[in-house]
C-alpha cells in the first residue's frame, strides 16, 4: 500500500488496537457525567468512550484503549487523522490569518478549492463552486440555486435519503427517527419517490427508474421540479448501491424535462469509492455535485459544484455566509486534494475492497443473519435480517457493533430499518489492521 503515514516520523500513536480498561473506560465514564448534565440528551453519542488523540487508523480514548477506526467520523477522515500534510498545511494557515470573509476580502485557497473541485468532479463542462460550512449548507444552497436558474419549486428525493438536519434538509431526509420526529413542520415542495434497492425490490436499473419517473410525473410534473436530489450510493439510509442503469436513466429524464440533477456525494466522495467521486462509478455527469465530510481532513468546509451557467444564475450578493470557505479549512482541503494525488490514494480504495468485501462474503457464507454484501471501495455495508426472510434485524446490528467496541473495533450502523452495519475506513488503514477488525467481527457474529 502507500504509505500514507510515513511523513509523519514522529507518529504520535502506534497502529495498533489496544483495550486496556472496560469500554467506556473509568476516564470516560467521569466525563459522560459531566456531558449529561451539560449537554442536551438529543445530541447523542454511539459510543461513549472519549477521544483524546488519533492518528490514520487509530482513535485513542482518555484511558488509553486504542480502536481500530472503521467509521472515520462518519467518513471524514478519508486520509486518515492527523495527516501530516492536512495538519502542516492547518497550521501554517493559522498563523497567517484564521478570517477575512470571503465575501469581503477574498483570499486565493478559497479560488483553489473551487479549481480543484472543477477538474476532479466528473465532466469537462465549465464549472464553477460556492463553499460554505456543512454538508446540509451545502444542500440547502444547491437548491436554492437550482430553483433560481429553473424559476420552479418543486424538490425531488429518493426514499431512504438523507441531506441533513436544517428545516430544508430535514424535509429532504427520509426517516423520521430520529432525524424529523416532533421538528416540523417542514420546508414545502419536498417529494419523495422511491429509489432503487436491488436488495428488496430486485428491480433492475431502467426498471427502477421508470418507477421513480412515473411517480414524479404523476404526483408532482416534471415541469414544476426545479431538481432531483440523489446520493449515488445512499448514506445514512443503508449504503444503498443502485442497480445498474438507474442513474443514468434519472439523468437522461432530468436533462429532458430541464430538471437540475444533483448529485449529494457528501458521505460518498473524495476518493472514497476509489474514484474521486462515486458518479464515476455509474456513469453520470451531475449538473451539480455536493461535497463535504471528507473533503478537509477533519476541518468543517463543504462546496456546491456545478455548471457555470446553473452556478452563475444568483444575482450578486444573493449567495454567501460568514464562515463559508473558511481559510484554515480552505488550505487543508487544498492539502487534501494534494496527498490524494501525489500519494495515489484513489488505489487504495481497491485494496480496501480487495480485502474487507470477501472477508464479508466469507462471513456471510457462514451467518444468514447477513442478507447482503454491498458497496464500492472503502464504503461497504451489510445488511442483517432474520435468517430465510428480509425481515429487518436491528438487534443483531447493534449487538455486533457493541461487541466490536468491546474489543477495540469501531462500527457504525446505518439504515432506514436500523439494520445495517456500515464500514467506511480510512484509506490509511492498512492490511493488517483491516484483517484484524475483520476476525473481531467474525468473533462478534460467532457471539450472537
Ligand atoms: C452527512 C451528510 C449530509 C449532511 O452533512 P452535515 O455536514 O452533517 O450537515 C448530507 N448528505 C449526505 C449524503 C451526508 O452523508
């Protein structure tokens, strides 16, 4: 593999898993007091050990236990933590200046990542980008954008999707639990249409578009939809990979009926799937693409990409925000986008796959609590069910992943139904440490 890691002499933490205490550990325990008395019970924690440094693979908590990071904040930390690069590149900038307001005076890393954001997203077309903050910010103004240029209202999503939690976003977001329940009511213009989950509806591609065509066409009109909203492949709602032929057959209609198609590749791009976005995969060219988690190294930043005409359509001043594009963010994604090429990391996604997707398929052989295998790169999943049905089982996914804290392996869960275990590992994380996780999981299903 590359070796992600080795600018980095003085590597702070060795990587290796190391339990040391009961999980969460008695520092941890201590400060879980503090946080339920000062933090609301609505910000939750899947797992309350608390973080005190982290380096690629490895988190390491306040009492010394060391995990092996498949989560990645949520795949954030694509590159692994504390790239040495990311943090050079932080650093330097904080000392030069932490704020000016773009919108006031700009400052060149900013043109940069839009640049860079150009010539990496999928299509040769001219392109321009607007950074903002979060993942939902960069939603909410990707539509905003997209009903100034078509002069319509009208927002369309896929079932199991998620875009965030602002009103908008929410609205835009599936499941109700936990993300909507007792928060609305809701931004209008909002329509669901059922997605493509090959898994439970066995729908090939073109058939599982023409469903979610038909329904838009009848339920909403494609001339009153300014957009179509899809995540490649689905985050919070399972790691839904969709069959082949279904995006493409949704960009052709969008292109038709002069619908924006948007592509939310917040959790699925930056050099995750092994391509630098997961459009690539399947063959679509979005009028415009949304990044954030992995795109800084950690550091809140995100961006709307898109056609120059679509981008251009805000009068002046119609778009903007305090911290958008904020400086210190704004050079560590430039450092970001620089380790991925200079390093080759788009092959790393390979070898991950290489390594944990039979390693699932072997364990799915042997298990049929496991349904399905699925995913692309570093952002794999499975789904659990009761054993001979597609019956969701929620309670083995959280059994499996408790028993992976216990034992140094960190596991998010995923899913409408609460029944998918996801892995999205940094792409510093080498061979051994993937095998490893892997034989803890195996002994966390031999457990159930
Ligand atoms: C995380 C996520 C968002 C929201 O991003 P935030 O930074 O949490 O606001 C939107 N879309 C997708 C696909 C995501 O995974």
């Amino acid at each position: 593999m590359t070796d992600i890691l080795s600018a980095r002499a003085d590597a702070p933490v060795s990587q290796q898993r190391r339990i040391l205490t009961a999980i969460p550990g008695p520092k941890s325990t201590e400060l879980q007091k503090r946080r339920l008395a000062s933090v609301p019970s609505g910000v939750g924690s899947a797992l309350p050990v608390y973080v005190e440094r982290a380096h690629g693979a490895i988190v390491v908590d306040v009492d010394g236990n060391q995990f092996i990071d498949l989560g990645s904040g949520i795949g954030v930390m694509t590159i692994g933590h504390t790239n040495a690069a990311v943090v050079a590149a932080a650093t330097a900038q904080l000392a030069e200046f932490t704020h000016a307001m773009f919108t006031i005076t700009p400052y060149e890393n900013y043109v940069r990542v839009a640049e860079l954001l150009a010539e990496h997203t999928p299509g040769a077309h001219a392109k321009k980008t607007m950074l903002i903050n979060s993942g939902a910010e960069a939603v909410e103004n990707a539509v905003k954008i997209a009903r100034k240029h078509t002069g319509r209202n009208g927002v369309a999503v896929l079932d199991h999707a998620y875009h965030g939690r602002t009103n908008l976003t929410m609205a835009m977001t599936f499941k109700a639990m936990p993300y909507k329940s007792g928060f609305g009511p809701f931004a209008s213009d909002v329509h669901h249409a059922p997605n493509s989950y090959p898994f439970r509806d066995g729908l090939s591609g073109p058939d599982a578009a023409a469903r979610t065509i038909s329904y838009l066409e009848k339920k909403v009109g494609a001339s009153d939809l300014a957009c179509l909203v899809v995540e490649p492949i689905q985050g919070e709602g399972g790691f839904v990979v969709p069959a082949d032929g279904y995006l493409p057959a949704l960009q052709e209609w969008c292109n038709a009926n002069g619908i924006v198609f948007i592509a939310d590749e917040i959790q699925s791009g930056m050099a995750r799937t092994g391509a630098w976005f997961a459009s690539e995969h399947f063959g679509i060219v979005p009028d415009m693409l949304l990044s954030a988690k992995g795109i800084a190294g950690g550091l809140p930043i995100a961006g709307v990409t898109g056609r120059a005409e679509i981008m251009d359509s805000p009068h002046a001043g119609g778009l903007g925000g305090t911290f958008g594009g904020n400086p210190v963010a704004a050079a560590a994604a430039v450092a970001v986008f620089d380790e991925i090429e200079s390093r080759g990391l788009l092959a790393e996604g390979a070898r991950i796959e290489g390594i944990l997707k039979p390693g699932l398929l072997e364990l799915k052989s042997r298990y049929d609590v496991i349904g399905d295998v699925r995913g692309i790169g570093a952002m794999l999943a499975i789904e659990l069910v009761r054993p001979g049905t597609l019956d969701p089982n929620p309670a083995a996914v959280s059994a499996i992943a408790t028993f992976a804290a216990q034992h140094g392996v960190i596991i998010l869960t995923a899913g409408t139904l609460g029944n998918v275990l996801r892995f999205l590992p940094s792409l510093a994380i080498s061979d051994e440490l993937l095998r490893e996780a892997l034989e803890v999981l195996g002994d966390a299903f031999a457990s159930l």
